[in-house]
C-alpha cells in the first residue's frame, strides 16, 4: 500500500476553489487564535 502524505492529500484538495476558500479561511482563523495565545503568554494571562 503506497504511504500518502499530508501535504499530496492538501494539494490534490487545493485543486477544489472552494476547499481553497474554506482553507485559507481557516488558516486566517489559526492565525489569529496564535497571535492571542502568544499576546496572553507575553503578558502572563492564563485564562
């Protein structure tokens, strides 16, 4: 059985222009959640 690996599965995916869109969509939403989390890290916030 031949091994894929994750990014072969997300190019063939990208292929769709609307898994594209909902993709990049994600990606901004990740981005953002990353940005609070190291803002709250630098100012010692945990919750």
């Amino acid at each position: 059985m031949k091994t894929i690996t994750l990014n072969e599965v997300l190019k063939k995916k990208l292929e769709d222009e609307e898994f594209t869109i909902l993709y990049e969509k994600e990606e901004i939403k990740n981005k953002i959640a990353q940005m609070v989390v190291q803002l709250r890290q630098r100012e010692g916030l945990t919750q």
